[in-house]
C-alpha cells in the first residue's frame, strides 16, 4: 500500500537513478510515439513517470537532510546533477511541450476543471523552462539549473558545517542561573570534576542562551556567532542572483522577481512591493512603543543602549512580567509525545482522522511513523521526527513524497510525507519537553501535511501541495497554527507529564493575551525579510558589498532596531538561496492574510471546533489541493474576498 522508507545501499542510488532516467526517458519516447494522443493515454502516463521519480529520489535528498554524513552529502551531490540535467532536458522537449497543446486545443471542451488545469500549469511550465528558445539558449538553460541546484546545496551545507562547529563553553554558573532547568541539563557536562555548560548555534540550544543567558557579553557573542556564519555564502550568493537574473533575461522578463510572480497568486512586483509597505504601515506605530518599552525595561540594568542580542532577553523579561509567563513552568505540560497525542485527537474532533502507529522502518530511533484513517479507511501516512540533532539541519519542515492520484490502471494511490522539527531533545533521564513556541510550530508544518495528505485530486501533477502558487502554500500551515492558542485545543493536551495535571486556564489565559506581545515588531521583521527578497531580485545585485547596501536600506527604513554592522544575516537566509523562497518570502504575509481571515470565521462562530466549518474547509481548501487557485477556494470556502484586516485584528494591530 505504502512505499517503505528504504535507504539501505545509499552508495548503489546514483547507479539506480542513472536506470530509472534512462527508462523514464524510454517511455516518454514511447508515448510521444502515439498518433492520437489524448489525456488518458499520454498526460495520464507522463504525470506517473514523473510521480515516480519523485518517489525515488525523495528519500534520497531527505536522508541528507535528517541524517547528514559525508556519504549522505556525497550521493546527494552525485544525483544532483543527474536529476538537473533530466529535468531541464524534459522541460525543453519541443515534442511533448506540442503535444500537450494540441491535446489542450483538440479536447479542452470535452476535459474536466482538473485535467485542464494539469494542462495549464505544464504548458505555462514548459514556456517558462525556455521550451520555445533556440539549442543555444536551452543548452544554457540546462546549465543555469544545473549550476543554481548545486549553489543552492552548498549554501545549505555551508551553514550546517558553521552551525556544528562552533560551541560556547561556560564555567561560571552565574552566568547561566536564568536558564530554564531542561535546558541547562542539556547544555551541562563533568570535565575535570566541574560542571561545565556548553552552547551551540543548534536553535534549541542558542535560542535558550540568547533568551536567557545572564552574562551580557556571552550573549554578545553567542549572538555574533550565529549572525557572522558561512561568510562563504556570500561569494554563493553573487553568483545565485548573476544565474537568476540570467535565466530570467533568457526568458523574456525584465527579472527574477518578475519570472517569480508568473506562477504566483500576486499579479504584479507592485501589488506585493504595496502590500509590504501597508504593513509595514500599519506596524510602525505599534512597533516603535514596543521597542520603546524594551529600552526602558532596560534601562532597569543599567543599559543606555539597546543592542540586538539584548533584545530577546529583555523581551522575554517584560513578558513575563507583564504577564507572568514563565516559559519553564510550562514545559512540564508540554511533553513531546503528550501534546502529539492530544494533537492528533483535536485534528480527529474537527476533520475526522484518526492517527495510528505504522509498523514500518524510520531513518532514526525518533522518528515515528503513523497511519491515517478517514471514516475507518486508511488515507494517508506521515512520519514525524520532531526532535533535535547535530546532523539533522536546523528549523522545521514538511516535505512531501507520494502524492495521491489515481493512475491510468484505475488503481488509487495514497499520499505520505515527513515533518521535521527541532525540539529539544530526550534522554534517558529527560523528556522533551516542549516551548509553546514549538507547539506552534507543530501545528503549522501539520498544516502543510494535511494540504498534501487530505488531497482527494485524481491528478499527481496538481494533487495535494503540487500545483499550488508559492505564495498561496502557507495558507492551510497559517490556519491550523492559530487552534494552538485555543484555550479548548490546548486542554486537550497541555497535562503535566508527571502529575498529569491539566494546565489551568490562568495559565493558558497567559499564553492567549501574550500571543500579541510585540506582534507589530514582529510583522516588521518579517516585512523586512520580505523586502529584501523582494527587492533583491528586482534588479542584478552584483556584488556582496551591493546586497549588504540594499539590506542596510531597508533596514534604515523599516527596522526599528538597527543591528551591528557585523551581522550578516543574508548569509544563513537560507529559505531564498537555500530553498524555494526567492522572491517569494512576501508568502508567509500574503498566505497569512487568507489563513487569518479563515480562523475569523471559526472566532465568530464563537465556536472552535465548528465541526461544520472545519469540514467546509477541509472540502474545499485541503482536499482541492492544486486543482484551483487558491483565491478561487477561498472564496468557495468563504463567500468573499480575503481581508487584511481580519489578519490585523487578530495580531493586535488594530481593533
């Protein structure tokens, strides 16, 4: 039923890759050789060849990700290039490029919404690979992408290698009697018959110095250590853009940012660059009494002059006293496995799933698969890896591997995929006992997970997550964050793992009226991201010295605290030259404006698990996956068009 995850022979799989594109580039030849090509007997096979692919080569670039080792780094730079070259050699193939538009001209009337949707979005795709460009052109195309795949997993490693190799190691108690207890035993080690404490730029790890480390001057230097890392990276980013800028002029846009919205929900450079400023806008005002109240919260210490790496632990300081939340009495109710638990019964009481263990092989002693059912029937399998480790990269994510469809035999395939998280890790003597920061972050990568593993699209190349607008794929991972700060959600799984003690509702009241400390900085930070990204690739940045510049700008602009000159965050911002995110990092606001206004729906029902609502939303937003755009579902899920301030209401912005 499901593929096992099997990564036995790691060495063998550039071998096996190499047969599997010759035979896939065997049956493509195959099917361009059908005289009346049609959807069932060429779009049909061609979606499977390339789910298929899929399914090989996604393990593969996971393990790397999960279980880094010099061999996992060596075959994922051996298939690397062999994929690259595959994949723009079909994207330019003139032969199937024509027959899917003669299949779109001879049958459009007679195809459903979602086989002419697969149409569309491959016919787009093809042109935008440079399908219609001369051998010279294409021959440079290939290049590029080849060349980008392979900058892009030099990044990425560079700024693992940076992140492993540093430690910060502290002898003086004093300097870390702040720490929360789970933390410090983490952090502590017998050397010479003392305790010792050490710190790592891991985020569990330097988010627990940064935020609580009492020693101003550790902090500094903790800090300069995570913000000055990979400084190769910058070399790599002057030629990413050069390559970007490039592909984009080959293909007929003015840049990368242009070439970016052509497959996006936002229509014009415009249209976001507007959307950022309304913002940013609307948090000034907000942001800077936050920042104020910051300094004089200092000031308490002696400190005239607010600095970037005081900015987390005076933060956390007035939030607990404006607040008296104490991130260390909460989590004992927040045991790793406790809140999975009651997390999957909360997703069963709205949606209907039911989670089971799956009896199958994971990469790691931590990670857990698990089967999920729908009215009794088996739908779909996730496996889940939430804790920390040295050799796992740092941050959260979901990736999709199977995709559901149903194939030209009639046969039904059933989606599976991964989240990975970085909590703090157990022991024999510890449990992982989670932030509520990282309870969050569980609902939302759960979130992309059930976009791709709910789809009900019979189509692999627009089923679940495939298919959908970058700036529209954070929607669904938005939506289910904000049930984490339900009061009703909460109770179902915040029990202390000793007592099993159910966290009272002072505490979780806390938790709620805290969510919105300091929301307005935060939105500036993200804008500020967003802008540079943005901006970024509007035009050719050429030097490392331009984009520093750019940065600074911005920063003169939108920032309300200006960090120092050392810090060079563009280096480890890996989600645009590491991931998929360039030009697109404006998502995460422009998604969140569609999962706000959704969650506002369930607020004014007055009724969290409005069962009706959630399985509206289910129906047409998860289960549509890639079928439609985005702005379409939405309004088939609420009867009008999204607004920003639903988004802005719930953060506090405005009343």
């Amino acid at each position: 039923m499901f593929e096992e995850f099997n990564i036995n022979d790691l060495e063998s799989k550039k071998e096996l890759l190499e047969v599997k594109l010759k035979e896939s580039k065997e049956q493509i030849d195959k099917l361009l050789e059908i005289d009346n090509k049609s959807f069932d007997n060429f779009v049909k096979p061609y979606q499977e060849i390339g789910e298929s692919i899929n399914i090989f080569l996604t393990p593969i670039f996971h393990i790397d990700s999960v279980k880094n080792s010099k061999i996992t780094t060596k075959v994922y730079e051996e298939c690397l290039p062999l994929i690259s070259n595959y994949e723009t050699e079909l994207s330019q193939n003139v032969n199937i490029y024509t027959s899917l538009k003669d299949i779109q001209d001879n049958y459009k009337d007679t195809l459903s919404t979602i086989q002419n949707k697969v149409l569309e979005n491959e016919i787009r795709d093809f042109e935008l690979s440079g399908c219609h460009l001369n051998n010279n052109l294409k021959a440079r195309l290939k290049d590029i992408n080849l060349r980008q795949s392979e900058l892009s997993h030099k990044f990425s490693h560079n700024l693992l290698n940076a992140t492993n190799s540093y430690e910060m190691i502290i002898e003086d108690y004093e300097d870390v009697r702040e720490i929360p207890e789970s933390d410090l035993q983490l952090a502590s080690f017998e050397e010479e018959g003392k305790t010792k404490y050490k710190f790592t730029l891991q985020m569990p790890s330097y988010v627990a110095y940064i935020t609580y480390g009492t020693n101003r001057e550790k902090r500094e230097e903790i800090y300069k250590a995570y913000c000055t890392r990979a400084p190769e990276n910058g070399k790599i980013i002057e030629e990413i853009l050069a390559l970007k800028d490039e592909k984009s002029k080959i293909l007929g846009f003015s840049s990368y940012a242009q070439y970016s919205l052509s497959t996006k929900m936002a229509k014009t450079e415009d249209d976001v660059i507007n959307f950022l400023y309304e913002l940013a806008k609307k948090g000034k005002d907000g942001g800077k009494k936050e920042i104020e109240e910051i300094k004089e919260f200092a000031k308490k210490d002696g400190i005239e002059e607010l600095k970037s790496f005081d900015i987390s632990y005076y933060s956390e300081k007035l939030k607990k006293e404006k607040y008296d939340l104490d991130e260390e009495f909460y989590r004992p109710y927040f045991e790793k496995e406790s809140v999975l638990k009651g997390f999957f019964e909360f997703l069963n009481s709205i949606f209907n799933i039911e989670f089971k263990e799956a009896n199958t092989a994971t990469w790691d002693d931590k990670a857990t698969a698990y089967d999920i059912y729908e009215k009794g029937k088996l739908s779909s399998r996730i496996y889940i890896d939430l804790e920390s480790r040295k050799d796992k990269r740092g941050g959260a994510w979901m990736n999709n591997w199977n995709s559901y469809y149903v194939d030209k035999h009639n046969n039904l395939h059933l989606p599976t995929a991964y989240i990975v998280c970085n909590f703090p890790q157990s022991s024999n003597q510890t449990k992982s006992l989670l932030r509520h920061s990282d309870v969050v972050t569980l609902f939302h990568e759960m979130g992309h997970a059930l976009h791709h593993l709910l789809s009900k699209v019979s189509e692999p190349f627009i089923s679940g997550i495939a298919g959908v607008a970058w700036d529209t794929v954070e929607f669904p991972s938005q939506f289910l964050e904000y049930f984490s700060y339900d009061k009703t959600v909460l109770k179902q799984f915040a029990k202390h793992y000793k007592t099993g003690e159910t966290l009272s509702d002072e505490a979780i009241d806390k938790i709620i009226k805290a969510r919105n400390f300091q929301s307005s900085l935060n939105m500036i930070r993200q804008v500020e991201f967003a802008l540079f990204d943005f901006k970024l690739h509007q035009k050719l940045y050429k030097s490392e010295d331009e984009v520093q510049k750019l940065l600074n700008e911005i920063r003169d602009e939108i920032s309300l605290i200006k960090p120092p000159k050392y810090n060079k965050f563009q280096n480890s911002f890996s989600h645009i030259f590491g991931g998929g995110y360039a030009a697109g990092y404006y998502s995460y606001k422009w998604a969140e404006v569609l999962s706000a206004d959704a969650y506002y729906m369930f607020i004014e029902s007055e009724n969290t698990f409005n069962k009706e609502l959630a399985l509206k939303y289910k129906e047409t937003i998860l289960e549509k996956g890639g079928s439609s755009d985005m702005n379409e579902l939405f309004y088939e899920f609420a009867q009008r068009e999204p607004s920003v301030d639903s988004l802005l209401k719930i953060d506090g912005i405005i009343s």
